[in-house]
C-alpha cells in the first residue's frame, strides 16, 4: 500500500511540476494495481484535459465521480471538460452541482457563466461571471470569460477594460487577443481589430508578407495565399488574390479540394495567379499570407471594402445541367439553409431548429427548396425537395443557386456563396453574431446582394422568421 501511495504521491508531484509524460505512466501505474482510485482517475482525467484531449479525459473523470459524487472539485472540473467539447448544457450542470457543494467554488463559477455564455443567456452569465471575478480577481481566464459576455452584450467598454486588464497579466495570450480584436471589427474599426486577428492564425517558415502598406514589392517572388479556417471565410477572402496578382509577382492559393474548380476562374483574371488543392506540405513559396489576413495586407476599412456586385460566376455548362431540376417550377424559387455545422463554436446560436421553419414554409406564390448539408439534411422537412442530392463540390452548389430567385440561410458558406455570385440573399443572424455582420445594419460591405435579418433579442428566431415571411410574401409574384 506504501509503494502505491508512493507512486501516486511521485505522479502529483510531476503533474504539478510540468512533467505531464511521467505523471501519466504513474497514474496508469496507479490504476494498473487499484482500478478505482479516485484520485489517480480525477487526477488523469485533469491532466488529458491539460493536454487538449478532452473527449478522453471524459471517462475517467466519471469514474472517478461515481467513487467521490462529494467532491466539489471533480464536478468543477468535469464542468470545465464539458464546456471544451461544446456541451454547455452538460457542462452547466456539472458546475451547479459543483456549486450545490461548495457555493464558492470560483472555478465552478466560471465555468457556469462561460456555459451559460454559450446558451446564450448572458445576464445569468455576467452575474456568475462577476461572482468569479469578486472571488479570484484578476484572474486571466475569467477576465476573459467576462469580457466576451459583455462584449457579446455590447458593453464593448467594460470589455475592453476585462481584456485589457487580462492582456496585462499574459501579454501573448491568443484567445484574448481575438476576442478584443473581434469586438472591434464588429463594431466596424477593421483596422485595429486586424492588427489583433492576427493572433489566430499558424506560423510558416517563410515570412509573411507585409502587403501594401508597408509597401513590400512582390516583384520575382512567389507568394503563398492559404485557406485557413472554414469554406465561407475562403470564399470570402479570395477576392484578394486578383488584387495580390495585380502588385506583381507568382500567386498560388491554396484552398480545400472542394472549393478548387469554384476558384479556378480567377485564374483568368490573373494570368500570374495558380489555384491549388491543399496538401499535407505547402507549395513552394518565397512569402505566405493567410487569406484572412489580406484585409490587413491592403489596410481595408469599412470604405475600402472591396465589393463587386459578383467575383465568382457558375460554370455555364454545370449550370446548364442543373437546370433540369427547374424545368416544372414556375414559382418564386427560394433556396433554404436553417442549421450550419454542429461542430462550430457557435452552431447553437447561428442554427435554427427545423420546427420553428413553418412561416417560411407556408408563404404563397413560393416554392422552397433545401440546401442543406450535413446532419441537419436528415431533418427535411415534408414536401421540400432536396437541392443537393448528388452535389461534387461548391463549383455545382453555384450552378444551382444561378437557378434561384432568392437564398434564405443561417451564417453558413452558402451565404458566402451566394454573396460572391450575386444572388440574392437573406442572411438571419443571432443576436451576438459574427464579427463579420456588423451591428445593427441591414446591409453589408461585403456582399451588396444580401439583407441582413437580426434577432432583437437572444435567442429571438420566431421574431426573425415572422418578419421574414412578410418580406417574402411582400416580394413574392
């Protein structure tokens, strides 16, 4: 028994100590000899957590529940685990068991108003939040927490304070600088919410380009533009690569395999400008820049813009076969979206469940198709034909949309899509939406051809879909 609590005694010490490779084989160790010892699974479970491997912190942290429900630090940190993998419902309910338990919890407390952050209740939030914030203050991680809830409240000046007083403490930490640079490019100051953005992104080996600004030449050099995040922020950025290939030198971008034959037009602007699949090893290059980064690279603001009613077009004969989906339909044609991916930070809020589609669905004079991907295309509802059955890529999602009167999405790449061809769209945002979208505005600098539809309140879609539905009878033949 001695050795035992030896090994386990030594596994905390080099857990505490950084030492995470030699903590874990001593908690296996540990295991190994007395499956149910709850501090070496708790203990295991936190170090995985530290380590970014949440799912699998899971199990041995409800093992370790199971053996000690008492113990107000294990909910706290189950909580902690749960918020990582996006189950904010879940990871609410740890904590207020947490709570139940030790009332001043400050972790627990934490975690609970980041969850309820996520679900979009922000006043319960900020108060648990401000409990924190009495409990440990200047805590990084909950100055942090509170400042996006205020920021998300549009309290931008007691965010900037939380951020700031962060940043004071960790300078370099990237999480914090984001969230202060999304409040300022949600607010329309792109300029200094770019300098900010530029925390997010992976670093090459090569230089990053300075761009126009600074007035580095491209002249002989080959530059590398890469996709970095989603296919919407892809499609959204590319519009600079013509401008890049206009200030000289070799331009290859770099995009994911579905968004290549999209893309590939732009080389005919550009006869300098290469459109490539991603690959598991960057294609040769003097220069990088991450496409999300090109705003910065021209120094855009909201007067500089670079809007063209249309930069990307339908192939004409992949539009011509798709037009045989049309042939019969005489009605106002509506293409529809109501949930993006579940796996983004933000898909509870953005997402629309598909019961609460029925005004949409019961306007005269309209005939809505589908577009929607993933799980939620298992959910369609009855008599709505499905758009994207049989679908290669974004080049023949174009083709299709050049057939529609009008797109009706949640923020998800079709918006991006459409917005880029033109067609006209409606876009229905969440109360906190993304950056991108601005504040209070119906427009948008960055695609003439949307109208934007808010929620005047957290979690307000019913308002959204009524005003919505008017707007389309009102438009509708």
């Amino acid at each position: 028994m001695a050795t035992l609590l030896d090994a386990l005694d030594a596994a905390v010490n080099h857990h505490m100590s950084g030492r995470l490779i030699e903590a874990a084989a001593l908690y296996r160790l540990v295991l190994s000899v007395e499956p149910a010892q709850p501090v070496a699974l708790h203990l295991l479970g936190v170090l995985k957590a530290q380590r970014g491997a949440f799912e699998a912190a899971v199990p041995p942290l409800c093992r370790s529940l199971r053996l000690r429900p008492e113990a107000a630090q294990l909910w706290a940190h189950q909580a902690g685990v749960l918020r990582a993998l996006a189950r904010p419902e879940e990871a609410a309910a740890a904590a207020r068991l947490a709570l139940a338990l030790d009332p001043a919890l400050d972790d627990a407390l934490d975690h609970l108003g980041a969850a309820q952050h996520a679900l979009a209740a922000y006043d319960p939030a900020r108060a648990w939040l401000a409990r924190a914030a009495r409990l440990r203050p200047g805590h990084p991680d909950t100055l942090l927490n509170l400042g996006t809830v205020l920021r998300d409240q549009r309290r931008f000046v007691e965010a900037e304070a939380c951020f700031d007083a962060a940043l004071a403490l960790r300078p370099n930490h990237a999480e914090t600088q984001l969230a202060r640079a999304v409040g300022h490019l949600v607010r329309g100051d792109l300029r200094t919410g770019w300098e900010g953005f530029e925390w997010r992104w992976r670093r090459f080996p090569t230089p990053p380009w300075a761009g126009e600004p600074a007035g580095e030449s491209l002249e002989g050099r080959t530059i590398l533009l890469h996709a970095e995040q989603g296919f919407g922020d892809t499609i959204q950025f590319a519009r600079y690569a013509p401008l890049v290939a206009q200030a000289g030198g070799r331009v290859v971008l770099e995009v994911h395999p579905l968004l290549v034959r999209l893309l590939k037009p732009l080389e005919v602007a550009a006869p300098n400008l290469r459109v490539v699949e991603q690959g598991p090893e960057p294609t040769p290059h003097d220069l990088h820049c991450p496409l999300m980064s090109l705003p910065r690279a021209f120094g855009t603001d909201l007067g500089s813009v670079p809007t063209q009613a249309s930069y990307l077009s339908a192939d004409p004969e992949d539009a011509a076969r798709q037009g045989g989906r049309f042939a019969a339909e005489g009605a106002f044609r509506v293409g529809l979206v109501w949930a993006g991916n579940p796996k983004h930070r933000n898909d509870r809020n953005r997402s629309i469940a598909v019961g609460r589609l029925g005004p949409l669905l019961s306007v005269p004079g309209v005939r809505v198709f589908s577009l929607q991907t993933g799980d939620a295309r298992d959910q369609l509802p009855p008599g709505v034909p499905d758009l994207i059955e049989g679908v290669r890529d974004f080049a023949d999602t174009a083709a299709i949309l050049s057939h529609l009167d009008l797109v009706i999405a949640v923020d998800t790449a079709i918006v991006h899509l459409a917005g880029a061809l033109g067609v006209p769209t409606w876009l229905l945002l969440p109360y906190a939406p993304d950056w991108r979208w601005l504040l209070d505005r119906a427009d948008s600098p960055w695609y003439p051809s949307l109208r934007l539809f808010r929620q005047p309140r957290p979690g307000d879609w019913d308002t959204v879909l009524a005003t919505v539905a008017d707007a389309l009878a009102h438009r509708a033949p």
